[in-house]
C-alpha cells in the first residue's frame, strides 16, 4: 500500500515539475531571473530523487512564491 502512494506523490510532483518549468518559460522576465527560477526547479528536481516529500513541500513553496510574484534576483 505505501507503495502505491510514493508512486501517486512521485506522478504528482513530476507533473507539478513539469508545469512549473512550463511556467518559468512563458514569463516575461529577464533572463537571469529566468535563469534563477529555472535552478531552483533543478534543485527541486535532484531532491526529488533522495527525499521526495521534501521536494514536494519545496515545489509548493515555490509555486506559491510564483503565483505571488516573489521572483528571485536575477544575475547581471
């Protein structure tokens, strides 16, 4: 049964994952702010692989960080 329920958290996040990147590409932002949002969804990602839980709460902190428009700064 807790099998069945990592598969459905991982299937989730991977979707969560994907819209998210979706996202990123289609604000109009600069570049280094696009190039920062696009390393914490690759962090976000490489969590996922050790500590999927944990992915999933960081991914919901950055949706919600998006949706909010708290972007991070970007290089210059």
């Amino acid at each position: 049964m807790e099998h069945d329920g990592q598969l459905e958290l991982y299937a989730a996040v991977a979707g969560q994952l994907k819209e998210a990147h979706a996202r990123v590409r289609a604000l109009q932002v600069p570049e280094g702010v696009r190039m920062a949002l696009t390393r914490k969804l690759l962090v976000i990602t490489a969590v996922a692989k050790h500590d999927l839980a944990d992915a999933a709460r960081r991914l919901e902190s950055f949706t919600v960080d998006l949706d909010e428009g708290r972007m991070p700064a970007g290089e210059r």
